[in-house]
C-alpha cells in the first residue's frame, strides 16, 4: 500500500504556546482508557473494517493538519524527563 497524503511534510520546530501546553497535559482525562472488551473487539475486526478504521484515521489525520495542526515527532531515545 502506497503513501497518498496530500499534505507538505514541512518540518517545523517552532512550538506555540497553545502546543506546549497541551504536550505538558497529555491525554485529556475525558479520554477513556482502553478496557479488554475494546481490545477484545479489535481483534475481531475482519480486514475490511480494519482498512475502514485506517482510512478514518488518515482522513482525521489530513484533516487536523488541513486546520494548521502540527505533528511533532519525539524521537525514540528522547527522554520526557531532563
């Protein structure tokens, strides 16, 4: 499967204050935490379904970053802690 985001893959390093704050929160709390019932049902998923739910995500993906949003990539040896 080919990537086909429409989306310029800028690279920013300037961060807002509205972002950091929101990195310094985390997940909202209203957020629910994932119960075995939902892990259970994911497993389930025929991959028909799966492939839908992927398309939503991209979909919500291009449009949060057609609205201005910003993806920052942490890499993987940064620590959240200094």
């Amino acid at each position: 499967m080919t990537d086909m985001n429409d989306y310029d893959e800028v690279e920013e390093t300037a961060v807002d204050e509205d972002e950091a704050k929101a990195a310094e929160k985390g997940a909202s709390a209203s957020e629910p935490a994932l119960t075995d019932s939902d892990l259970a049902e994911a497993e389930t998923l025929t991959v028909t379904a799966k492939l839908k739910q992927r398309q939503a995500l991209e979909d919500e993906v291009a449009a949060f970053l057609a609205r201005g949003g910003r993806i920052v990539e942490v890499p993987a040896d940064e620590s959240a802690k200094d």
